[in-house]
C-alpha cells in the first residue's frame, strides 16, 4: 500500500470540514429543537403545569414546595414555591415566549431596515428629519417605552400588548447601523454608475444597497431576538408577564403579580427561591441561554453562507457546476433583482399584512390549551336559594324545580330609588336582594316591604349572587367585588386598582369560589376575596355571566371553555369548530346536568373524556329567514332533557320559542311579535317565562307551556318598560325593570 495516499486523503477532507459552515450547522440544530419544543413540547410535559403539589414525599419525609431537583419521581427539574412542576412548565411556557419574541424581532428588523435605508439614503432636509426621529429613538431606554406601550394598552390583552411596547423603538439601534452602511455604499462607484445609467432610488436600494447588507441583517435579526428575549425577562422581574398575571395586595401599598401560566420571563423573575438550591434557575436561564445562543449562531452562519463572495465561488459553482453555476450568478440572480427592485413596495406591503394576521391568530392561542376531563354529578344550589344568580344557579341554566305563577296578577311595585343594574336574587326565605346603579343593595321581603339599605362604593354591574350562607357579593365599575353578610354589613372588598369595569355580575361556586366577567377577561375570587387567577377572554367584550359545569371543572363564558381552577383554555379536542365565528358559538350547561355546545341552530350533547370529547349527533332544526340561517339569542335544557332555543330579534319579526327532544323532533314552536324578548326562566313543570319591551311599544310578559304550544297567560304593562331581569320562584314571578321597579306577579298567599 502507498504510504502517500493517506496524509494526501487526509488533507483533503480536513480542507473539506474546515470548509464546512459549523456555525451554521450548529446553530440550525440548536434553533430547530427549540421550534420543534415549542411546537410539540406541552404534548410531553410529565404533569399539568398549573396543578399545585402542597405536599410530596421526598426521601421518606412529607415536604412543602418548592422541591428539589431530581430527588421525586415524575419532577425531574423539581417544583415552583406553588408546587408546580418545573419541567412541565418549561415545555409549555417556550411556545408563548419564542412567538412573542420573533415577531417582535421581525418587526423591529422590518422597519429598522426600511427606516435605516431610507435614513442613510436621504439628505438634505428629509436627512435630517430621519436622523432626529432615529437619534430622539435611541435616547429613551427600550424597557421603559416597553412599559409605557404594554401599561397603555392593558397587560391583559398579551401579545398584542408586549409587541407594541418592544418595538416603539426597539428599530432604532437596527436602523441606526443599516443607515451607517447605506452612507457608506452609496458613495462607492458602483453606486455613481447605476445613477449614471439612469438606476432610480428605489432601483438602486433593491439591486444594489440591500444585497450587500443583507449579510449584516442576519446578525441583526439575532441580535433582535436575544435582546428581546433579555427585555422580556427584565419585564418579568418587574411583574409584567404575557399572560398578564394577577396582582395581589400583600401589605398597605404592595403589590405582586402572581404569575399564572408560564412563560420564560416569569419564570426566570420567580426561579431563584433559595440561594441553596439554584436548579429552577439553571434550567430556565439555561433554556434562555441556549436559545439565545441557538439564534446568535445561526443568524452569524447565515451572514458567512450569504457572504457575495461564497454565495458564487462555494454555492453556485459547487453544487450546480460551472455551466449552470455561471448562469445562476450571471442570469437568473440579475433578473430576480430586478423583479424585486421593480415589486419592492408590493412585497414589503403583502410581507405586512401577512405578518399582521399572524400576529392577530398566533395572540388568539397564546396560552397553551390544557386537556381536562369531568365525570357528570348533580349540583345543587349552594344555600338551597331560591334565586342564586342572574341565570338562578352557577351553571346559568334559568330554571328552577319549583313551580311558578299561574296567574298573571300584579301584587306590588317596589323602587329602588335609581335605575337597576340587574335582575334580583332570592334567598332561601324569601328575601329578595336587588343593587341600583345609584349604588344602592337592597333587601325586600317577599311582600314588598324594604327591610334595609345600605351604601355600596361603587356603581354595581348586573344582577348580585347569593353564597352559600347568604352572603351577598356585588360586581362593579371598578373592576371590583364587594361582599355583604345576609343582614347587609360589610365583609370585605376586593379592589382592582387598574380599573378594569366588571361586564356582567357574578356566580358562586359550592366551595365559595367566585367567577364574573370583567373588559376583556374574566376573575376568579376564592371565599375570602384573594384573586385566584385572570384568563383573557380572547379580545372580546363578554358580558355574558360566567357558567360552571356540573362538577364545577369547566367554566364557560360563550365559546370560551377554560379550566375553573386556573383559568387556562381548555382543549376540548374533537368539538365541531368549523366555521365558529359566523355560526355564534357557544357552550351551556343544561338543567339535566348535561354540557352541551351550540353551532348556529344545531346543539350538540357531549361528555369529555381521558381521549378527548364523545360528541352526539346534532339536534337542531334548520331555522332559516329568506335562505338565511337564523341563530337563537338563548338556549338551554330542562330537567328532563328538552331543549329549547329562544329567538329574540330587534326587530320582531320571527320572534319565537322553540322546544325540541333529544332526536331532534320539535315539541313546540311558538312566535311572537314583540321586540328584544328576554327568556327570564323556566319552572319545575317546564313552563317558561318570557318577557319583552322597547321604546314605542307594550311591554308585555307571557307564560309558556313548552312542548304543548300553549300559552297559560299574558300581561301587558304599557310603554316603555325595559326588562333586565328577573327570577322565577314558588307561585311568583319577580320582574327588574330598568327604571328602578321590581314587580311581583303571581299568587298573594306563595310560600316562599
């Protein structure tokens, strides 16, 4: 064998791996894990990472979090101070962070590149202009703007809020040096030759300027996203998470955000709890670190392979060969350039709009879903109350075993003094609570008779809710909830300084925990006023009241099912979600402790399960105007498992009742021809209540069989009269109207 041959094949493949981009090698393989986590990560996180572990076994001894790492099976990485396991909370908490972060930097790298080139262009008076806007950029500190943007736009609306607040100026210090290389070039000859050959601005920024910054926008992208990932985490440490978090009171004059689910710059603000024991800190800044140097490494490999030289000397002529190289550098690359040159402002204008959809879906899902399962249980009324909440019950059902009024006698008005926030609620002995907008709370007997007042700070919203003991608990204006025993004193208030208003009042889960509905996102109390989570409501205005499911797991508000417990969106894999915004969806709860979900005018019963969601087939009835589907302002379940969907138009025309069974037939289907009709609830025999006004006409209420078609009786009370709610209970049927009155209607002698 020639001795020669080996060193000569072995300089030959050192010269090949020193050839070798292993930079960007590396850096794709770093960053491709990091997308593939994000991506994939929740799918096998060992445990749920908002459930609390108060008490584990560690070495044979009962502990309080937070755990240690590596010391209790199924927590590799340990646990939060809440119990929370850590490494769970990592696979879940990349995906909101690395989206957040890379459209913040590809916004930034956006407009300092169009900004930077138009800056190191310009001269004259426009010159200046840019140079003041970019020096004026670059004097306020990035985070304080951040905090400014995401304080103005509400830290509750998430992304949306964190990406304006990063990139008010965050483009400044990427503009500032695309301007210095813009300067640079357009004083080179080649730059005179262009303009000299009749090249125009535009022209000559996209064939000639922007390929030879291109290598230098890769680094700057890198740059981006690790300082964007530095920024967030600065956020965190100062309570300002994605997610928003939920700020508590702990002494006169402080406050902390407590975090809810994870995301990386909350994790990495709340990491270190003991100097003993740095682990949570080693994994997430650990995680933070790598990802950050995943990126650096790529965005440095791709300015070496998009370096113009190794472009045509490496690239092309190595891999298509000389002929086909050649004509890649010589033909094809000219011919691209000035298409682009030619569709520059098309291109940037498409590369926004598309940038901007995503950013509207990707801050839709920001927080990951979590799977649930709920096995069916019976849920009474916390208090056996007569009237709990504005829809009678925390599952919002608006119907009642007992049986209402037969007859439609007028017994009493009662004023409050000043217009009502909402319907009353009855206790278990007949009294009735009522709250005005004049920031009164009321309480009546069941003959009319006021038995006290009492003051409330703030102007309430909605109807009040009824706890288990009597308690009484009021939303408001504020964003807050105050709280009255049952002979109207004082509990306690929870105050939420933001103040963002409550939309709907509240409802009152058997272990004391309260849900209501505030702009843009819903809170969960405990018993005692200590706010146990905030969920956003996905941008919308819901004044819908909150309704819990039989086991009081789920809570849904519209379209929205979240997890009672943290609030986290749900994963209800395997519901119909087609077409959901033009079909107004939305979950209920039936009074035959079903859950159910309507898409249109098709309800569908389902149960979840260990593999997702059982469905049954739709039940609905095909409801159409003009060929036009028609959806149901209302709908719901009684007892016995009819299903009916109330139609209340603005309008009047095709106003209607209708009653269907579980196939599908319809029982009953009767129209009306009033206006904006109210369904105010349903009794024990399954006869419903209905009741409509509107400026200009009778107001009037109606008793309803359903199933039979038959009316048991109607009254009308004149002119402008508007409902906003009522309550169905023994012989009687109680009426809000705006203008302050409650009205009692049914049976003088009802055994309440």
């Amino acid at each position: 064998m020639n001795r020669n041959i080996l060193p000569e094949n072995f300089m030959h493949r050192w010269v090949y791996l020193k050839r070798l981009n292993w930079t960007l090698l590396l850096g794709t393989v770093i960053v491709s894990i990091v997308l593939l986590v994000s991506v994939f990560g929740p799918h096998f996180a060992p445990q749920d990472p908002m459930e609390n572990h108060f008490t584990l076994e560690v070495r044979g001894q009962i502990r309080t979090p937070p755990y240690p790492a590596f010391t209790i099976p199924g927590f590799p990485l340990g646990t939060d101070q809440f119990g929370r396991d850590i490494l769970s909370r990592l696979l879940y908490g990349i995906r909101p962070t690395l989206f957040m972060v890379s459209f913040v930097a590809l916004i930034r790298l956006l407009f300092g590149i169009v900004i930077g080139l138009a800056a190191g262009w310009s001269d004259g008076f426009i010159g200046k202009i840019f140079e003041g806007i970019l020096s004026f950029a670059l004097a306020i500190p990035v985070l304080l703007v951040a905090l400014i943007g995401i304080t103005t736009v509400g830290i509750n609306r998430g992304m949306p809020a964190f990406i304006l607040g990063l990139t008010l100026t965050g483009w400044a210090e990427t503009s500032r040096i695309i301007s210095e290389q813009t300067r640079l070039l357009r004083q080179q000859p080649f730059i005179e030759s262009a303009k000299s050959l009749g090249g125009n601005d535009d022209y000559i920024l996209a064939r000639h300027i922007l390929p030879q910054v291109m290598p230098l926008v890769w680094n700057l992208l890198a740059f981006e996203i690790s300082s964007t990932l530095l920024v967030a985490a600065e956020l965190g440490f100062l309570g300002y998470f994605i997610g928003g978090g939920v700020w508590t009171e702990i002494t006169d004059f402080v406050a902390v955000n407590v975090e809810g689910l994870p995301e990386l710059g909350q994790m990495l603000s709340s990491a270190l709890l003991k100097l003993t024991d740095p682990s949570a800190l080693i994994a997430v800044g650990g995680t933070i670190f790598i990802t950050i140097l995943g990126f650096n490494l790529l965005g440095e490999g791709l300015r070496i392979n998009t370096n113009p030289e190794r472009i045509i000397e490496v690239r092309w002529k190595r891999f298509l060969g000389e002929r086909w190289g050649e004509w890649v550098e010589f033909r094809f690359i000219p011919l691209l350039g000035d298409w682009f040159s030619l569709h520059l402002k098309i291109i940037v204008g498409v590369f926004l709009g598309v940038l901007l959809v995503l950013i509207g879906l990707f801050s839709l899902n920001l927080q990951p879903s979590i799977t649930a399962v709920e096995s069916p249980v019976i849920l009474a009324v916390p208090g056996d109350h007569l009237w709990a909440s504005a829809g009678q019950n925390s599952r919002n059902t608006r119907c009642t075993p007992v049986v209402g009024p037969r007859e439609n006698k007028l017994l009493w008005f009662y004023h409050a003094g000043g217009n009502l926030s909402g319907g009353p609620v009855v206790k278990a002995d007949g009294t009735i609570i009522l709250a005005s907008i004049n920031k009164k709370l009321a309480a009546i007997s069941p003959e009319g008779i006021e038995l006290w007042r009492v003051d409330l700070d703030e102007i309430p919203v909605g109807a009040p809710a009824l706890g288990e003991r009597g308690e009484i608990y009021v939303a408001d204006k504020a964003g807050g909830l105050a709280t009255f025993a049952p002979n109207g004193g004082r509990l306690w208030y929870f105050s939420e300084k933001r103040g963002r208003e409550a939309v709907s009042g509240p409802v009152v889960a058997s272990d004391g925990t309260i849900y209501y509905n505030r702009l843009d996102l819903i809170q969960a109390l405990d018993l005692f006023g200590k706010p146990l989570w905030q969920s956003p409501s996905v941008g919308e205005y819901l004044d819908t009241v909150p309704a819990l499911s039989p086991k009081e797991s789920f809570l849904f508000v519209k379209k929205l099912a979240l997890s009672a417990e943290s609030g986290a969106r749900l994963a209800l894999e395997g519901m119909p979600v087609d077409n959901l915004a033009y079909l107004d969806p939305e979950y209920f709860v039936g009074a035959d402790n079903s859950t159910y979900f309507r898409k249109g005018s098709d309800i569908y019963r389902w149960r979840s399960t260990e593999n997702g969601v059982e469905l049954d087939k739709p039940i609905g009835w095909g409801y159409n105007i003009s060929n036009t589907p028609v959806f149901p302002s209302d709908q719901g379940a009684t007892s016995e498992g009819i299903l009916w969907m109330f139609y209340g138009f603005e309008s009047g025309f095709n106003n209607r009742l209708v009653s269907l069974d579980q196939q599908g037939r319809v029982l009953s289907n009767v129209s009306f021809n009033f206006v904006q009709g109210t369904l105010v609830g349903i009794d024990g025999e399954a006869v419903a209540y209905i009741c409509a006004s509107n400026s200009g006409f009778k107001a009037s209420c109606h008793a309803i069989q359903l199933g039979s078609d038959q009316t048991l009786w109607d009254l009308n009370f004149g002119n402008n009269a508007k409902f906003i709610g009522g309550a169905v209970v023994t012989g009687r049927l109680y009426l809000a109207l705006k203008t302050g009155y409650l009205v009692a209607i049914g049976e003088p002698q009802a055994n309440n």
